[in-house]
C-alpha cells in the first residue's frame, strides 16, 4: 500500500523532470515590464536570480560593515566572508593593481560575490523539485528558478561591464596625464612656502581639455601594442591587439557560461542513460553508478561555483591593470 501510493504521484514525475529547465529562463508574469526598439522584456526566473543575488549582498555586507565597527573581531558566517574578502584584496587585487587597488577593489569585490551567489543558487534543485511537485500532484506552480549564470545573456552583461570599466578607465587615465604632462596635480603640492613663510601657489601646466583628450586616445590605442616591435610588425601587432580587447571580454562571457551550463548538461546525460535502457534490471544496474557519478560531479561543480567567480574576478583585475600602465 505505502509502496503503490508512493510509486503512483512519484514515478512518473521523476523520470519526466527536465535537468535543463533551470537554464532556460521562464516569463513569470504575463505581461511585459517594458518595451524597447519594439522589443518586450519580461521578468524571468533568471532575472529573479540576479534580483536575489543583489538581494543577499546589501543583506550581507552592509551588516557587516555595521557589525565591524562594534565587534572588530569577526565570528562565524563574518569570518568566513572575511576571510575572502581580506584573500582577495591583499593575495590578488594589491600584487596586481599596485597603486590602483583601492580604486577597484570595490568594484571586483563586487562582481565576485554577485556571481558566486548567482551560481550558488542556479545550482539549488528548486526547479526540478517543483517539477515534480506539479506532476505528482496537478500543481500549477510556475517555473521561477533557474541558474542565471547559465544565461549567456546574464554573463555576456557581466563581461561588458568589465570590458567598460577596463577601457573607460585606462583611457581616462592616460587623458589625465596628457592634460598634466608633467605630473598630477595633488591638493597637498598645489603649493609651497617661500622663504618669507608666506604660501605660494604653485602653477602646473596643463593643456587644454578637447586636446587632452585626443592626445590620450591615441596614446591608449598605441599602448596597446607591446614596447619593443618592430616598427614593420607595429600595424599588424595593433591590428591584433585592438581585436584582442574584443576577445577577452567575449573569453569572460563564455567561459562562465560554458561552466556553468556543464553542470545540468552532464548530470541530464547521465539521466538519460538510464532512461535508455530497456528493462527493470538494466536500469537498476546502471542506476547506481550513475547516481555515484552525478554526485561527484556536482561536487565538483560546486567547487566551480567558487573557481569560476575567482578566475573572472582574477582576470578582470588583470585585464584593468593592464589598461592603467602607463609606464612604457
């Protein structure tokens, strides 16, 4: 009796759950939030993801920064946010940003968390147990969870705006320092004291804004080149670095879907091997090592959660320090 009223809601909905749903993003409200160039955008699962991804961390970290100035020593679930966050800043971001690390630490700070909550949660099982929860018992709860990461839209976004922050900010700096070819102008050194004591203002030859500007352009665009080619090699080396900085936002883009999207791919490979023999027996047989397989797996992927939030992290840091020297 207990087995045929199990068998009679669950059987069926287990062998008919979709692994991969959670990677297509699903419309949860019928109607449109906005249009634009006649496009309808709606509010899907994967956008609820991002929302609860954001959600957590001005849950988490301004707590945290409230919680620091009363008790300094960290316990608990704040050591462990601690710990990556002081990981992350002195044994990544200072080596490789130098003088620039506190500008961006904030920012990478930033994007590492949000994608490692956005992966954690795409790896949640809330979609498929709703699945099953609707076909055992003719429930109509829509989808409304999903791995976002697994989005090639959510992560070619996430590219972008390194790819802005990486060029905004190294064009920006080197017009900064075509508008004060001689040195910057610090607030502490616009003056000096003369012999009389009194304090004298000292003057820092700039040049004018629009010429500025196009003196540093062009000196970012020539940057791009590494120092030391030949000057025969110098238009083909630009061509291929100028096209470089299109690539590795597009790298960024699809190395995180690509791992992400793994992770649901493999495990309903191994499903479906199951499902594709014939017999009680059969599948019984290959039912268990797949079970232990998909299992290893997803132990493995959750460690990817966190490695593939780093090596974004990582390599958006070195992209920006790469833009910001000026030195040759």
């Amino acid at each position: 009796m207990i087995s045929g009223c199990f068998t009679e809601p669950f059987a069926m909905p287990l062998a008919a759950v979709n692994v991969l749903s959670g990677t297509v993003p699903h419309d949860i409200f019928a109607h449109p939030l906005f249009t634009l160039f006649g496009q309808k955008t709606y509010f899907t699962s994967h956008v609820l993801m991002l929302v609860l991804s954001a959600g957590l961390m001005l849950a988490i970290f301004p707590y945290m920064a409230r919680k620091l100035e009363t008790d300094p020593v960290p316990k608990g679930a704040r050591n462990f946010f601690e710990a990556m966050l002081v990981f992350l800043k002195q044994e990544t971001f200072d080596p490789m940003l130098g003088k620039w690390s506190d500008v961006f630490t904030p920012y990478l700070w930033t994007a590492f968390f949000f994608i490692l909550f956005a992966n954690l949660l795409g790896m949640m099982p809330v979609a498929e147990i709703v699945q099953i929860l609707n076909r055992g018992f003719g429930w109509h709860i829509p989808d409304f969870w999903g791995g976002a990461t697994g989005d090639l839209t959510v992560t070619a976004t996430l590219a972008l705006c390194t790819f802005f922050t990486v060029h905004v900010t190294g064009v920006g700096e080197f017009i900064r320092q075509a508008r004060h070819p001689n040195g910057p102008s610090k607030h502490s050194d616009d003056h000096h004291t003369s012999h009389s004591g009194a304090v004298a203002h000292k003057t820092v030859p700039t040049r004018s804004l629009p010429i500025a500007i196009v003196v540093g352009v062009l000196k970012y665009l020539a940057h791009l080149v590494p120092p030391g080619v030949p000057i025969f090699l110098w238009p083909l080396m630009f061509v291929l670095e100028l096209l470089g900085t299109f690539v590795k936002p597009l790298a960024l883009c699809m190395r995180l879907f690509a791992v992400m999207m793994s992770g649901p791919l493999v495990v309903a490979v191994l499903v479906s091997i199951v499902f594709a023999l014939g017999g009680v027996l059969m599948r019984s047989v290959a039912g268990l090592p797949v079970i232990l397989f998909g299992t290893a797996f997803e132990s493995l992927h959750l460690l990817e959660a966190f490695l593939q939030a780093y090596i974004f992290t990582l390599l958006s840091a070195a992209y920006i320090a790469e833009a910001v020297a000026t030195e040759h």
